[in-house]
C-alpha cells in the first residue's frame, strides 16, 4: 500500500505555501559539533557502460530519470509531490512520510544541481545529481544529495546519496519522542532501500530495452 496521494487542488495550495517558507537551517550558523549531526554517504554500483562518455540510454540515463523524478523512495513509506513542468533548481517538494501508523508532511527545496565532469584517483568522472535542503516546519534540519557518477576510464557507474542532517523541532511530545527513537533507523532505510530500489529499475529496463550489459551488482 503506497502513502495516500494528494488531491491536485490541495497538492497546488501545499506547493504555493512551501515557495513561500524559508529554510529552516543556514549551514553557516549552526553549530558543529560532531555529536549533533548525523553525517552519511552511501553507494551502490549499477550496471557499466562502455567506457569513454556516458551511454545514450545507458546506466547512467536512466539512473538520473529515475532520480529526478524521484521514484526511488518506497512509496509505503515516502512519497514526493511537486510540479514537473518546474525546473529541477529550486524544485519545492512536499514529502508525504508514513511514520507509527500516520501520514506527515514536510518540504523541501531543490538548492544545487551537478552536472560536470571532474578528475578522480580514477580518472575522468561523469557527475550528475542534485541537492535539497528542508524547509521550516520540517521535523529535520539538514540537506542530502543524490547522485550518479560514471568512471570514463572503466565504465564503472555508481550511485550515491549524501547526507548531513540533524533532528529540528518537533512540536508534539508523542511524536518528537517517537521520531527520536525510530528516525535513525528510518534515515537509513530511505537511503538503502532507495539505492536498491534504483539498481533494480536500471537492470528491469536495461533488460527491457537490451541496452549495453549485464547487471555488475557487487556494492562499495
């Protein structure tokens, strides 16, 4: 069972108030002790390309479509809303999360997109991805990246997600308890299972189109 969708005229009315808020955090003021913050990277090696530039249609591509419109969360615990005809710098996104049996909502706002190549210990390496950052009223203060990375040099490509995050205010005491106990472990899962969920969407449409190789599933 996915998170209950949201009716188009309330989704427009969410989306116009979120434009309006702030971010509820400025990086350069918060304090940072090592203590406060949770600071994550995880990875996940999809299927290579050849090597040299990234593949028309290949791994790479399709991890990005897959993470641009953010469909690789598991839509039983997160589902995002946002307008797709906006550009993905400053894309505002309203996050519906299944949380202890009820429904949340928090924002977020697209403040970085990637698209370069830089030099790597391993050479050449394709880079695209994009960054949010929360918005007031969210239960977390932090920002994560997404991103797909191709070796030129190998082939290789990887997906990675980056974070940086804190716990913010949480009004009610039941639920500041709650996502106390239970956000940690519900942070890591939406990363996992989204890397996960993102390989398998690569290797079912690699197979479907017979575009370039076998699957390379080993992690780093």
């Amino acid at each position: 069972m996915t998170v209950q969708a949201v009716s188009r005229d309330r989704l427009a009315a969410k989306l116009r108030h979120l434009a309006e808020l702030p971010f509820n955090f400025d990086p350069a003021s918060e304090p940072a002790e090592a203590d406060i913050w949770f600071k994550d990277e995880y990875a996940i090696r999809i299927p290579s390309e050849a090597l040299g530039s990234v593949v028309e249609g290949g791994s790479f591509e399709v991890a990005k479509d897959y993470l641009s419109a953010y469909r690789f969360p598991n839509p039983r615990r997160i589902v995002g809303y946002f307008d797709r005809e906006a550009p993905l710098q400053g894309r505002n996104m309203l996050l519906r999360a299944s949380f202890a049996g009820f429904v949340f909502e928090f924002g977020v706002r697209v403040f970085r997109v990637i698209d370069e190549q830089v030099d790597s210990a391993q050479g050449p390496l394709a880079v695209w991805g994009y960054s949010y950052r929360t918005l007031e009223g969210h239960w977390e203060k932090g920002e994560i990246c997404f991103c797909v990375e191709k070796q030129l040099n190998s082939g290789r490509v990887m997906v990675r997600i980056r974070s940086h995050s804190r716990i913010g205010s949480i009004p009610n005491v039941i639920h500041r308890a709650g996502f106390r106990l239970a956000g940690r472990s519900l942070q890591k899962e939406f990363a996992r299972d989204g890397m996960h969920r993102t390989r398998a969407h690569v290797e079912r449409h690699l197979r479907k189109t017979s575009t370039q190789l076998a699957p390379q599933p080993d992690e780093a």
